[in-house]
C-alpha cells in the first residue's frame, strides 16, 4: 500500500462517522506496555512484556480502533512500531491511530504502508504547521490525527508548550485548532497535560471549548480518565472519541462495560 504524491490522497473506509469511538491506548517503551504520568519518562509504570497479547485482548472485547504510541520514538525520533502495527493488522479487525516521533513525510508514509488507518502527529504539528499541512493535503483529512497537548497558564490561555512540554510555542490552542480546520482536518485529540496520566478526570470544559471554537473538528478526549462515567461525559461534551489508557489497563473498569455506555 505504497504512498506516493503523484496519486489521490487515499481514502480511509472507516470514516467519516458520527459515531463515538473509544480508543484504548497502549504506549509503548523498550518493547514493553507503559505508562508516563505528565508524559515524565522518570516517572514510569510497567504493564506488561507483551503489546500485541493486551492489544488483542482488547479486539476480543470488542474495540473497533486503538490508539499506539511508540514513547521511544517521540523522544528519539525514527518510528520503530511498524512492525507492530502490521502484526496487529493482520491479526485482528482492529484499526490503527499511531504516533510518536513522526518527523518527516516519510514517517507518515511509513506508518500507513504498514497498515495504520491515521497517523498522529503531535510536537510538529505545533512547531512546524505549514510542514503538517502540507501532509494534510497530500494524504487526506482522514488519514491524519493532529495531537495538541495543552496546558492552561495563570491567566487563563491555553498554550501549547514543546520540547518536552518545557517552553511555550507561543500559538494559542484556539488559534491553532481552528487553522488545522479550516486545512480539511476532522481528527484531533487534544490532552489537558495537568491530567495526563493523572486519573483526574478528563477536561470536559476544555473540550466544550473545541467544540465551539472549531465545530467541523472530531476531537478525541485524552489524559484523566478514572472512572466509566467519563466516558459518556466525554460524549456529552461533544467528543467524537476518547482514549483509553491507564484505567483500562489497571482495571478500573473494562472495555466491555465501556462500549456498553
């Protein structure tokens, strides 16, 4: 499933859909399922050895997508997941969002030939917009995720802080949002860093927010989740989706009991 500039951006047979999408998560570090809180790689909490056994436990429950990121890559650079991805493709229904060190075309190129259905861009999306645009018209609204992570300053700006989540890009997240929509984006998950990993509760005003400041957006809620009522919260919202990570994992409620909300 080569991509090449010179054809039509290819069209993703999973969407559009206005249905709402849960997403578990799995990161991972070193070949092993982890979790960062606030995206801190000394603050790390193993899951287990063996990705695609949780991965297809999660098919067997029902999931529809997953949300894979390789934590080695976002620090690093150079996707190493491929692999996985196309283990996971053939080996189950599910489809794929991935991310994590997406730097060049080529990343993204690489990502869908292995079979992911979207590719989530994330720190590029916020340091190089122009670049990630360019991607946005080649290969399509529905091939891409644009991933802002946001935190809320004293005066009460969301900025969109880089560099390991150290510096400010100085766009605001509004501001942002609303360009990658008016580009032809439908996918964006956005994370409220002060709850990211934190079981806090997902944002649900920051998420309000997105939806009247870019309405066209599917926008996936991320970071906090703790409890099966956030899901249905998220969705009240208007959240297109939500990922799902730590609470799944650590069994705080199942997936099952999650798709039945």
């Amino acid at each position: 499933m080569s991509v090449d500039a010179s054809t039509p951006a290819p069209v993703d047979s999973s969407a559009p859909s206005s249905a709402f999408q849960l997403y578990p998560a799995i990161d991972v570090r070193g070949g092993r399922v982890v979790r960062l809180a606030q995206g801190d790689y000394a603050r790390e909490t193993r899951y287990g050895d063996d990705p695609l056994a949780i991965i297809r436990g999660y098919a067997a429950q029902g999931a529809s997508w997953l949300h894979l990121v390789d934590l080695d890559a976002a620090r690093e650079g150079g996707y190493t997941l491929a692999a996985l991805v196309g283990d996971i493709v053939a080996t189950t229904s599910l489809r794929v969002q991935t991310g994590g060190g997406v730097r060049s075309r080529d990343d993204v190129a690489k990502i869908l030939d292995a079979g992911a259905a979207r590719v989530v861009i994330g720190s590029l999306s916020v340091r190089e917009p122009d670049t990630v645009l360019a991607w946005l018209r080649e290969f399509g609204g529905e091939r891409i995720t644009v991933a802002l992570d946001t935190r809320q300053d004293e005066a009460g700006r969301w900025q969109l802080p880089v560099h390991g989540w150290t510096e400010s890009a100085g766009e605001e997240l509004q501001d942002m949002a609303r360009r990658y929509a008016d580009a032809g984006l439908r996918h964006l998950l956005c994370t409220d860093i002060a709850r990211d990993g934190m079981l806090a509760g997902p944002n649900l005003d920051l998420y309000a927010l997105l939806r009247d400041v870019a309405p066209s957006l599917q926008v996936q809620a991320s970071g906090g989740v703790r409890a099966l009522e956030d899901v249905p919260a998220a969705r009240a919202a208007g959240c297109a989706g939500i990922v799902l990570g730590r609470a799944l994992l650590e069994g705080r409620f199942s997936l099952p009991e999650a798709l039945a909300c």
